[in-house]
C-alpha cells in the first residue's frame, strides 16, 4: 500500500510540475524530435563541420551531454526576445558556453553573445580576467559577483533577452544587467562592439575543453516572439518585395542583410499591405550624415514628380533618427506642436549608437497611431494617420545602408474604409533605372544630352542622333503607361493657335488664324507603339496636354477622330511644375489621364501598330520625365 501511494504521490507532483510549466510559459528548447535539425559545428566558425570524430551531443531523457571538445550545437530557430532557464554542471578544467542571438557563421563569441560557463582556476591556470569567468558575457562584461557552485555541482541560470537588454540571474542571484545599446566600445578587437550585434539568431551551446551537461532547459519567448512574428526579410533573397523605381542593383542582399547603396533614390516596398501590426527591424549607416528611411502606410509607386511615395516616413538619418512625419500627400498629426509648426514628432531623445553600429527600430502601429522604439525605449508618437493602412518601404537616399533582421506581428485589423487605404499595386514596373538608360535604344548622338540625373531623366533638347527620340528596346502591344513630366525651362511670351473641342484650329473673321499668347516653356511628347503619329503632347498651350498631335491635325482622318484626339480639358500643372500622364492603350483605341483627370477618353487611332517600342520625344526643347511605369495588359 505505502509503495501505490509513493508511486501516486510522484504522479502528482509530475502533473503539477507539467501544468506549471505550461502555465508560466515555458517550453522545452527541444522539439519531440529531440536533436532533429540542430547542427553541430567546429568552435571557432559555425561554417566549419565538426572536425572531431564521433557524436559530440548526446540528448538523453531531457538531458543533453557535451561528449567532445571543440564544438558548438546549434538550435534550427531563431530567437529574439526571449527567459531561458537551464542548469549547467561541468568537469574538472572544462570550458563551455552559452550562444545567444548568433548568425550561423562565425564564432558566437564575437558575432553575438557566449555566456561562460568554466572552470575558471583550473583552465586559465588562476589568471582568468573578470570577463572571462562564469556568468560573463565572454570577453565584454564581467558578472557583478561570483556565485558558481564548485565543479561538479548543478548551477541554475535564468537569462532574459529583451531587445537590447540583458539580465543573467545565476543561482538565484542577478550577476549582470546590461543595456547593450550602451556598449559601443568593443573591449577586444575580434568582434564589433555589443552594441552592433544582432538582436535575433540562433541559441547554442558550447564544449571547448572537458565536458559540460545541461538540463532543464526551457525557453518562454516574449511578445509571442517566434510564435507571432514573421520575417519580412528571409535573410537570403528579396522574396515578398518589389523594387519600386530603383535599379536592381540598387538593393541586394549579402550575409542576411539588405544592402542598399543609396543610389539612385527610391524606395523598395513589401508586396502586400499592413494595417496594425508591430514591426521591428535593425539598421546601420556606414558613414556620417547617411540619409535613408523607414516608411508605413504607402502606396505602391512614386508620388508625382518625387522619388518616393504617398506614406508615413520615419527617419532613419545619421545624427537624426526617429523624426516622424506625413510625405507627399499623407497626413498625421505630431504627439507635441513642431516649434516651426511643421507636421513633424521628434524623438523625445537621441539614442542613434554612433556611425557603424546598428540601431534598432520597433514600430508599433494601430488604428492610425504609431510609436516608434529606438534601441529599446519608445521616443517618437504619431496620430491621425491618412493612410493608415499601406505597404512598408525602405528608403534609397544617397549613402549605403544595411537592414536585417526585419520581422512583423499583425494585430487584428480594423477594416478601414477606403478613404484611409493607400492605393493598391496593380502590377506597374519602372522603365527607368535611375542610373543609366538600360532599356532604351543608346545612340552614340544622344550621350550628354538623354541623361540618367538620379531619379530624373533629363532632356537638354540637343541630341546628335539620327533619330533624336529615345526609345525603348522593349516592344508593347496593350498597356498602361505611367510617365511624370515637366518643361523646367524658364517661359518666354508666345502666341499659339486656339483649337477648338472638334480639332479643328479657330480663325477669325478674315480666315485668318486666331492666337493667344501664352507663357511657353517647350514642347515635348510621348509616342506610342513605333509611330510618331500617334504623339501624346507635353506643351503649353491652351488645349492643354495630352493632344494626339498626328489624328488631330489629319484632314484625312474622319471628324470623330480628330474630335476624340482633342483634350476634353485643360488638366496640366502651372509651367515649371511636374505633371502625371497615365496613358491606356488597347487595340487602337488610347485614354490618356492628365494629373488625375480623363482628358482624351478612348480615342480611337485607325492604323495604329498592334506592337511597337515606346518613345520619349525630341523636339529642341529641355525636358524631364521621371517615374516612367509600364502595366503590360495582354
């Protein structure tokens, strides 16, 4: 009877100790599969394959037994924001450790985090330095007290990671709580400072000397890290974004970090929209002054005549980071009054770790208000956003950049209406590169007059070519063109005809053609499908843009189609400023859309080719055009 009741009372206490854990949180760190998908690898570099012989790890009944020396065990996840517990017990000289947040390359010492685990008296002989004794952070931060137990007795750790702030409780008593956004100075030269280390990456466990056993080892992540979060970034390609008006080279990505180089200036955006979520990035400049930003709520391509787009943009500039504020038509409201009344929140304070180091951001939106964390504490609010649901961008602007470990939670949603939803992509690409005229035909004459000036493309109106347009190499059949343009210029007095809504051009009494004077910066146009008949018109005249010159002026051309290819309005911009054409053509019949508004309405164009290439036109005069998008529709 007392031995039923012995093996009922451990039955009991069993139950009680799982329920426990699963209420507090805690999960094994092992799966059911045991060591299925962790990696063993050589100490010094994650790279390298064990190069001892035999099983260095062994799992047995929850317990896992470093065997051999020189390597380190590697967990499959990865992990943020995270209390892991565990006990440690090791042999007479032995060395080991405890790898947090690593990359898989490397040493974890150098490129994360090691918590040592050592016999320290009998392994540096009784020279040991603070930083190098159990409970350090190796080689950086010396626990503030000693409270090993002996070698060969269990030692219990709790250690919380929690954006940039570390604690190590051993034995019950907290021997190091570190900010490691503080620690900018690296106190050895083979790895960078604390503070320029990854906030995410994989756990492990080290045996360099002897052996070490470990047991009870659980993990608790913290705002449901790994359960919730998603990777915005895979670490190993640009999957799940689009390079809105950049070249490809422009963003790139090398040891799992988006390398951008900041020329030309534009942005790369996620291919699907966000609303309330928590997203939490690193980033680093890598020279003083390096200008980039974060954007939330976007549209899917450029504002008129601007590099970026419709959004929320948080500042990510050297020496500025965390300003937020509304761009390009978006609107939001600061969380105290701009001293310049500008629609713009600083950060309560600067907590940018110098030119080099990463930074990290949290961003926590909802509803149309965000804050903003940088390295570890919210210092920017903003409210009353328009859009309040959109893409997320990361900003091109003139010096190189790196991001990585880009993560997302969503939140439930609000179902916005549409007035606060920023535009939805409907399948454009850019035409231009912002860096050369790849895609366009390149005649020796049109050098150092077509030319590629950042993220416009700009027309001296002088080439020597043959045929002075620049066309694309690229031919289309049905599609929507999306083309900004101007006449920069300074305007001169001109008279001009008056065309009436039927094409034709207003005389007066005598027969005499009628004029009007104007201020006339230019003339340029866009041709379409291989034919300069079909020549949409940038000019200053009173009709307004947007003419199909070639069906207007034919005589030939029955009264319909010289009427469908007069503008309805006048839609175009003061001279000087930047204009947006989005041009529709299936089969022969072209809409053309000025500044948002339908100035040619399916015109019908006989004769026009099914396919041909897309010409931006010369006729003398300075012209700029940028954001050049094509939608392919057949």
């Amino acid at each position: 009877m007392k031995r039923v009741a012995f093996i009922f009372l451990i039955y009991v206490v069993g139950c009680t100790t799982a329920l426990r854990a699963a209420e507090d949180g805690f999960v094994s760190l092992f799966g059911p599969d045991g060591l299925e998908g962790w990696k063993v690898s050589d100490w010094s570099d994650l790279r390298t394959p064990q190069k001892v012989k035999g099983t260095p790890w062994k799992l047995e009944d929850g317990v896992l037994y470093g065997l051999n020396k020189r390597t380190w065990i590697i967990s499959p996840k990865q992990y943020g924001d995270f209390v892991l517990k565990l006990e440690t017990k090791i042999t007479r000289g032995s060395n080991g450790g405890i790898g947090l947040r690593f990359p898989p390359h490397g040493d974890p010492a150098y490129t994360a985090m090691e918590i040592q685990v050592v016999d320290q008296e009998v392994y540096y002989r009784g020279r040991s330095q603070p930083q190098q004794r159990t409970g350090s952070i190796y080689d950086e931060i010396a626990p503030s007290k000693d409270v090993v137990k002996p070698v060969g007795q269990w030692n219990s750790w709790e250690i919380t990671a929690r954006g940039s702030r570390v604690s190590i409780v051993l034995n019950g008593q907290k021997i190091i709580d570190a900010d490691l956004s503080r620690e900018t100075k690296a106190r050895q030269q083979k790895g960078p400072a604390l503070a320029e280390r990854p906030l995410k990456g994989h756990i492990g466990f080290q045996n360099l000397n002897g052996s070490i056993t470990l047991r009870n080892i659980r993990i608790k992540t913290l705002n449901g890290d790994d359960e919730s979060f998603v990777p915005l970034f895979n670490g190993r390609n640009l999957n799940g974004w689009a390079n809105v008006n950049c070249a490809p080279e422009t963003w790139t990505v090398r040891d799992e970090m988006i390398v951008c180089t900041g020329i030309p200036t534009g942005v790369l955006r996620t291919k699907k929209q966000y609303e309330n979520y928590v997203l939490e990035l690193e980033w680093r400049h890598l020279k003083k002054g390096g200008n980039a930003g974060l954007f939330i709520h976007s549209d899917p391509v450029t504002a008129v005549g601007q590099p970026f787009t419709r959004s929320i943009e948080i500042q990510i500039m050297d020496g500025n980071a965390g300003d937020m504020f509304s761009i390009h038509g978006a609107t939001m409201t600061p969380d105290k009054p701009h001293p310049r009344g500008w629609v713009r929140s600083f950060p309560a304070e600067d907590r940018m770790n110098p030119t080099g180091q990463w930074n990290h951001y949290r961003v926590e939106s909802r509803d149309g208000t965000a804050t903003l964390a940088v390295n570890g504490k919210i210092v920017t609010r903003g409210y009353h956003f328009n859009p309040r649901k959109g893409y997320i961008c990361l900003e091109s602007e003139g010096s190189e950049i790196h991001f990585r470990n880009i993560r997302i939670r969503e939140l439930p949603g609000s179902n916005p209406p549409a007035d606060v939803v920023a535009k939805t992509a409907q399948g454009f690409r850019c035409l231009y590169s912002g860096l050369d005229l790849r895609g366009f035909k390149q005649d020796p004459g049109h050098e150092d007059h077509w030319r590629a000036r950042n993220w416009i493309l700009d027309y001296d109106g002088k080439s020597q070519a043959k045929d002075k347009n620049l066309w694309t190499e690229q031919e289309f059949g049905d599609f929507i063109l999306i083309v900004d343009w101007r006449l920069p210029d300074k305007p001169k007095i001109d008279n001009v005809p008056v065309v009436l809504p039927d094409g034709s051009e207003a005389t007066d009494a005598e027969g005499k053609p009628l004029t009007v004077a104007v201020m006339d910066a230019g003339d340029s146009g866009i041709y379409l499908r291989g034919t300069s008949k079909s020549q949409i018109n940038i000019w200053n005249w009173p009709v307004g843009s947007g003419e199909i010159w070639g069906y207007r002026k034919d005589q030939n051309m029955p009264p319909e189609v010289r009427r469908g290819a007069t503008p309805i309005l006048n839609a175009d911009n003061p001279v000087g400023r930047w204009n947006r054409f989005e041009i529709t053509a299936i089969g022969d019949k072209v809409t053309i859309e000025l500044n948002g508004k339908i100035v040619i309405r399916e015109a019908r164009l006989p004769g026009l080719p099914e396919r041909g290439p897309i010409a931006l036109q010369h006729h003398g005069d300075h012209v700029q055009f940028a954001n050049i998008y094509i939608k392919e529709l057949d």
